[in-house]
C-alpha cells in the first residue's frame, strides 16, 4: 500500500520533516517515491513552516494512497491557511 507520510530529517532535537509518498513496507526515513512537501515544526520568523504540493497529493490520493493521522492534520492546516483562490 501506498502512504504519505512524514519523514524525519534535521539534527539531534532540531527536527525537520520532509513529507513523502512511500510504499508502507520501507522505513520511515528509507526510500520513497515522491516529495510532495515539509513541516518544520521550529520555524521561526519569517522561515516557512509547511509547503505542500497540494496537485500532488490530491493526484497520490487519487490513485489510492493513503494519508498518516498526523500528514491528514497537516494538510487541513495548510488548506484553511492557504488564501482563497
């Protein structure tokens, strides 16, 4: 099955979280298909905390992956933050 989830990045409690499609059986931080966005959780001042490639995740949804609890979050977050188009 295909997921879209988070992948950790950063340093030792500096985190950083690219958001990927990836089959379910790799590893969190393994091989993935397609980086469709990220979360960085300590952003600060004018550095961007969520990007998110929304035709890409609408296209991967599509096709029958499914989204993590916490990528589910994150996305609504995004699209209630996102201006009115």
């Amino acid at each position: 099955m295909v997921v879209i989830r988070l992948s950790r990045g950063g340093s030792k409690k500096r985190p950083f979280y690219n958001i990927v499609v990836a089959e379910q059986k790799n590893r969190r931080d393994g091989r993935f298909l397609e980086r469709v966005g990220f979360y960085n959780p300590l952003a600060s001042g004018n550095a961007e905390r969520l990007r998110v490639a929304f035709d890409r995740v609408d296209h991967w949804v599509g096709v029958g992956a499914q989204a993590s609890d916490t990528v589910t979050r994150l996305l609504a977050d995004a699209k209630k933050a996102a201006p009115a188009a």
